[in-house]
C-alpha cells in the first residue's frame, strides 16, 4: 500500500474543501436546517409525536442521511470528474499508485467532508430538539457505511459522467426523491399496506430505519435487514469501481 500516494491525494482534496467552505459544509447545513424548522413547525405542530418520539426528534435520522447520502454523492462525483474535465487524471492514473489506493484515497476524502457536515447537522440539531441516541456504536456504524456507499457511487458517476449536467442528474433526480420517499420524515407504517409494500423497493428506506433504530430502538424494517441492505449496496458499489478499472471505462484515452 502506498500510503504516502493516498495521502497526498487525500490532503488535495480536503485542501479543497477549505477553499469552498461555504459551498462544502456551511451551504449544507444552513439547508438542513431549514428543513428541520419548515418541517418541525408545519407538520410537527399536527404531528406531535411519531412512535412515542416527538415529531421533531423523529426526523432528524432521516435529515442527517439525506444530507449524508446527497454530500457524499457530490463530493465524490465532483472530486473525480474535476480531474478528468481538466486532464489531469491520467498523470494520477501514470503514477506508481494502483487502482484500489486511488479508490481510497477520493472516496476517504468525500466520506470525510461529508460525515463532518452529518456531525455538525447532529450538533446543531441538538439546540432544536432533545435527542437520544440509544445505540451509539450501531449509529456510528450506519454513519460510516452510508458516508462510504454513496462516495462509491458519486465516484462511479463522476467517472461516467461527461459534462456537469449529468454529474447532476443522479443526485438530483434519483437520490433526493428516493430519500423523501424513503421515511426521513415520516415512519412508512402511516402509509396505506400497498404503499408500505412498494416503498420497501426504495433501498434508502433501509439506510434510514438502520439509522433511526439507532436513535430510537424504533424501525421500519428490522435492525438485520436494514445492515444486510447496506453492506449489500456497498458491496455492488465496490463491484462497479472494480470493473471500472479492471476494463478502464472511461479512464483509457
């Protein structure tokens, strides 16, 4: 392993996000933020509690992975598709560094940035509402398999994207939708049987009830199930990044 290859990589891309804070870490939290109070107050003052969890601790979980899975997404799409736009890739892709450090280095640095905005989300959110996390290893460890799943991803659609609108596309009009219809603000079981049935298609619906158990000892889906999905996404993410190198789809002039 070439340390010194994945930290210098790493350290470039941290070093970006101090030059684009406002865009990086405060622009995301001032949004969530904005969800939490729009949210809290419209529908938490006909909702009052959700499970026995008022309605605005309830929706934090799910606020915090929409901002997780939607960061880690850009972070990653943009960090390896800004080299490409500008060529610069293929002195990364000619250096004494394999495949599996590159992979490491660009994902590390974009689930870092964004568990930092996750964790600042968290504090802030502390301010609003009381929260309890009764499961703090199980939270840490959905936090850190999310933050790296979707750093996959946004590291294959960087890849496979080509100008900046598709760089968007995924995030924008997959993603988001799939994480407002996956429980963030509200438990699936409200819903009519049928539509409780079609959203377990939603694999974000799974990352969030991992997520919120956590919080609350409360789910949508069992604890099990919710752990299997995701290292299951996971492991095709990690799949695809193989196949992308192995074949150099889109990295090969």
């Amino acid at each position: 392993m070439n340390f010194e290859a994945v930290k210098a990589i790493y350290l470039a891309e941290m070093a970006r996000t101090k030059r684009t804070i406002m865009q990086s870490i405060v622009s995301p939290v001032i949004s969530t933020v904005l969800y939490f109070v729009v949210f809290g107050a419209a529908i938490g003052s006909r909702i009052s509690e959700v499970d026995g969890v008022s309605y605005g601790a309830f929706i934090v979980p799910g606020l915090i992975m929409l901002s997780l899975m939607t960061q880690s997404l850009s972070n990653a799409s943009f960090g390896i598709y800004f080299p490409q736009f500008t060529g610069t890739i293929f002195e990364v892709l000619s250096a004494p560094i394999s495949f599996l450090e590159i992979t490491i280095a660009y994902v590390g640095a974009a689930a870092t940035k964004s568990i930092v905005v996750g964790l600042v989300i968290l504090i802030t959110a502390n301010f609003f509402v009381d929260i309890e996390i009764q499961h703090p290893f199980w939270m840490a460890a959905f936090f850190l398999l999310t933050a790296i799943t979707f750093a996959l991803l946004g590291f294959i659609i960087g890849i496979w994207a080509d100008n900046f609108e598709k760089l968007q596309f995924v995030p924008l009009l997959i993603v988001t939708p799939l994480a407002f219809l996956g429980g963030s603000f509200y438990s699936i079981s409200m819903l009519p049987e049928v539509w409780q049935k079609v959203t377990l298609i939603n694999p974000v619906v799974y990352l969030i009830s991992g997520f919120r158990w956590s919080f609350y000892g409360q789910a949508d889906v069992s604890l099990w199930l919710s752990l299997f999905m995701t290292l299951l996404f996971l492991s095709v993410s990690l799949a695809i990044v193989h196949w992308i190198f192995k074949t150099g789809y889109k990295l090969k002039p």
